[in-house]
C-alpha cells in the first residue's frame, strides 16, 4: 500500500492558507452586502404602464415587505441613468418584464431586457395589451448593430418564456398583480434555497483537500504528533465517507 507522509511544516502551511481564505470570503461577504439590492426589478414602458400596472406591482410587493425597483420610486434628481439601473438590475434577484404595445420603441426597455438575459436573472414576463407574436425590434439606424443583436437575442428568449396575459380593457387589474406577487415570492424562496444548498456544497467543496492530509490534520490537532505516515487508501476512504454524508443532509 502507498503511504504518504506530513511533516508539522506541510500542515502549518496548509493551515495559514485556510486562513487566508476565509479571510477573503469575509471581505466577499462585506462588499455583497453594501451592493445595490432589490428582490425585483420592474422592467417596463413608462408612456404604456408607469401609472397602472408597473405601480401597482411596485405598491403590491412594497406591502409584501419586498425589494421592488421602479425608476420613479428608487431614483433622484442627480443619479446617473445607467449606472444606477444597470447595478439595480445585476444585484436584483428576478425581474418583471411587462411587455406593451410601444415597448420595443424604447431603446432602455430593450437594454433592460438584454441585461436580464446577459445576468442570468429569471424573467417572468407580463403581456399587456400585446401579444409575444407583435413584438420585434426594430432598426431605425440610430442603434448599434451590436445592441441589435443583444435585443434580438433577448426579446426572444423572454417571447420563448411562459408568461401572464392580461387586457387592460377586460381583465381584471387586482388578478394579475395578485398573481405576479405569488409567481415573485415562490421564485425568491426557492432561489434562496438554491442559495442555500449551493453554499453547503461549496463549504463542503472548499474542504476537498488530500485525503490523507486530512487525516494527518486531525490526529495533529488530536495531540497524537507531527510526522505522521498514513495510509493513503485508507485516508481516502474514509474522507469521502464523510463527503457524501454530509451531501446526504443537505
């Protein structure tokens, strides 16, 4: 059997950089929590929505005790158009798309969406008045080529995404923010237990050092001794054990 053997200087230094790892997962943590955050950012035609259903939603989720974003609410004279609603959409956790007749006239709507789609962000997209089949973006020769093909792109992945319909004339207003609001919370909750899951696995991941080093870190910290030769198989064995026990409780 191949044996392997650590010396108390391989084990300290293994030790300093688990140190300085977990110090740079703390100044991670710090810096996530002064980022712009919303629970949901509210993409949508202001000349079309702003003053029906973009505010309704953005009031409804208010009384949810949730994180909305809507241009009129969460920005002030002196914020820098882009800059504030291009970080509001990165550190958002879903977005609302509420697609209307005039919205693929403007050009930050689009821009909105393609963010959506270039963060991963999930998009639960509300037809309003309009059909997925009307929408297409236009070239009117005053847009780049390059953020064509990002609002083509992106327009047609949310017209590819199951979605809520609603007639402004005919439907019923509290409905459908009624049901945008639960489609919002079962997202949140079931991204914060993906969050919480995948941070088990990395913590669990992080300890996937050499099996017989582990070993030897634990008789160490035992008091049994430094120098220690251990059996590699066996370390082995024994760690992955463990591993997938603790997977088996997540």
């Amino acid at each position: 059997m191949h044996r392997q053997r650590y010396s108390s200087a391989v084990i300290k230094n293994f030790l300093a950089r688990q140190t300085t790892t977990k110090n740079l997962l703390a100044t991670n943590d710090a810096v996530t929590k002064n980022k712009a955050y919303c629970d949901v950012f509210i993409n949508h035609r202001g000349i079309d929505t702003k003053r029906t259903l973009a505010t309704l939603l953005y009031d409804h989720l208010s009384r949810q005790k949730l994180k909305p974003f809507l241009d009129n609410k969460n920005m002030k004279p002196g914020d820098k158009l882009f800059d504030h609603i291009d970080n509001a959409i990165r550190n958002c956790q879903v977005g609302i798309a509420v697609f209307s007749p005039n919205y693929c006239k403007s050009y930050f709507c689009l821009h909105e969406l393609a963010l959506f789609a270039e963060s991963k962000k999930k998009v639960i997209p509300i037809f309003c008045d309009v059909k997925p089949s009307q929408l297409s973006v236009t070239d009117n020769g005053n847009v780049p080529k390059k953020d064509l093909l990002r609002f083509e792109s992106a327009l047609e992945e949310a017209k590819c995404t199951v979605g809520l319909t609603f007639d402004s004339l005919e439907g019923n207003w509290l409905d459908v923010v009624n049901s945008t609001s639960e489609i919002v919370m079962k997202s949140l909750i079931e991204m914060k237990i993906l969050v919480l899951v995948l941070f088990r696995l990395r913590y669990i991941d992080r300890l996937e050092f050499s099996p017989a080093l582990g070993l030897a870190l634990l008789l160490s910290y035992s008091g049994i001794g430094t120098g220690l030769t251990i059996g590699s198989d066996n370390g082995r064995s024994l760690w992955y054990e463990w591993k997938f026990s603790a997977l088996g409780r997540l």
